[in-house]
C-alpha cells in the first residue's frame, strides 16, 4: 500500500504547523500529493452578536482558512509537491473524514494539542476523534515547544560518578 494522497488539516496553530512540517517532509520523500484543509467551525462562526455581522465573520473565517491551506501549498510547492486546498464548513472531525473518503486520501496527518501538566499527555478531542472516526491510517504529531522541554532522564554527564 502506497501513499499517494496525504491529508493535512490545519487550524493555523503551533500544533498544526508542526503536523504541516512532518506530514510534507513524508510526502517529499515518498512522492505524494498533499491535501490541505481548513474547517470552519459552524458553531464558533455562528457566534457573533445578531447585528448582521454573521455573514461577514464567517467569510472572515473563511479567508483565514484559505489563507493558511495556501501557506501550505506554499510550502509543499518549495518542496516540488503537488497540493490542493480546500475550506470547509461544518465539525471539524466529520469534514476530516468526509474529505478523507470523497478524495482518495491514504493518510492524515494532524497535530495534537499542547495543554500543558498533565493535559499534555491527552489529545485534542478533534485528533482523537479522527483516529476513532477515519478508516485510513493517522499519524498524530505533537512536539512540545523548544523552551519547555524537560528531561526525563538525567544526561550522561550527570551520571557520571567522578
């Protein structure tokens, strides 16, 4: 089984770009055509007072959307990938797996959350609702931020009796 079709949702987060970076260097070693894609979350755009600006703050999500999906198409053209882009609208992890059977995807790549404590060892409940919901492989990636990693483990030089 190849993959020939590989699936990055984004949000635009921190996570997200660090599912974006892992999920193109696979598709570049392996050849693959990346699939981007946005969902607007029906719910949130909905919030908004009831003035009339309901319409325009769900195109203000929208752009978002088709602002980040070109970023990474961006990206995936510098690394000589074909890509597509796509914005939805709906609940993120039903959308997912829509686009994951209406496109011929073969794998997702998404990004967990970062909570912090012991949250961090949880995953985002639209991450873990894909891995229950799509019938593909889903590779989750989560990298803590640089200035917060902790070692588990003493290093070498500490160990060392002297």
């Amino acid at each position: 089984m190849g993959y020939d079709n590989i699936l990055l949702p984004t949000d635009g987060s921190e996570q997200a770009a660090n599912a974006v970076e892992e999920g193109i260097n696979l598709a570049t070693e392996i050849g693959a055509t990346v699939h981007a894609l946005h969902v607007v979350d029906e719910f949130e755009a909905k919030i908004v007072p009831i003035t009339g600006e309901q319409e325009a703050k769900r195109e203000e999500y929208v752009a978002h959307g088709e602002r980040i999906t070109d970023e990474v198409a961006d990206l995936a053209a510098e690394a000589g990938l074909d890509a597509v882009t796509a914005v939805e609208s709906g609940i993120a992890h039903e959308k997912i797996q829509q686009y994951v059977d209406e496109h011929g995807i073969d794998l997702v790549v998404i990004g967990s959350r970062g909570l912090g404590g012991i949250e961090e060892m949880l995953l985002g409940s639209t991450a873990d609702r894909v891995i229950r919901l799509v019938d593909k492989p889903v590779t989750v990636v989560y990298k803590r931020p640089p200035e917060r990693t902790q070692w588990l483990l003493p290093s070498a030089e500490e160990t060392i009796h002297r």
